[in-house]
C-alpha cells in the first residue's frame, strides 16, 4: 500500500472513532424523548443500593424461568466455559 492509500485509511479510521465516540457522548446525554435524564442525589446517611449478583444456575430449565420472569425488563446474560 502507498504512503498516500496508508494516511488516507489511517485517516478514515480516526474519523469514524471520532464520529462513533460523539455519538455515543451524545446520545448518552438525552433521556427518552430527548429529555436530560433526572439528576439522583442519595440523602444522608443513605447506603448504595444493592449491586448486580452473580447467580450460579443449575438447569437449562432454571435458565429459562429466571430468563422469562421479567419480560420487560433487559437482562444481560454471562455465560462462561472452562475451556
């Protein structure tokens, strides 16, 4: 490849990481409907709410209860492998 087809997608790159990170920074920045999101403060003396737990499922079927229990909610699923 020639200096100049090199700088040119060296070039190419660098803008879509910049447009993608905009992007990202401005949609992060508006609720639904493109309203700010509402700022949360704690009170005092207030703790955190409890964080995401690691749950270790026994069946397939297990799975499919806890998975199928909230249907509007978003769920992220991790599923790892010895290998």
């Amino acid at each position: 490849m020639s200096r100049r087809g090199r700088s040119g997608a060296i070039g190419a790159a660098v803008l879509v990481v910049v447009l993608a990170a905009g992007w990202m920074a401005w949609s992060a920045s508006d609720g639904p409907g493109g309203t700010s999101a509402p700022t949360v403060t704690r009170a005092r003396g207030a703790t955190r709410p409890a964080g995401p737990t690691v749950t270790n499922l026994a069946s397939l079927e297990e799975l499919q209860a806890r998975f199928n229990a909230d249907k509007d909610t978003p769920r992220l699923v991790l599923a790892l492998a010895p290998t």
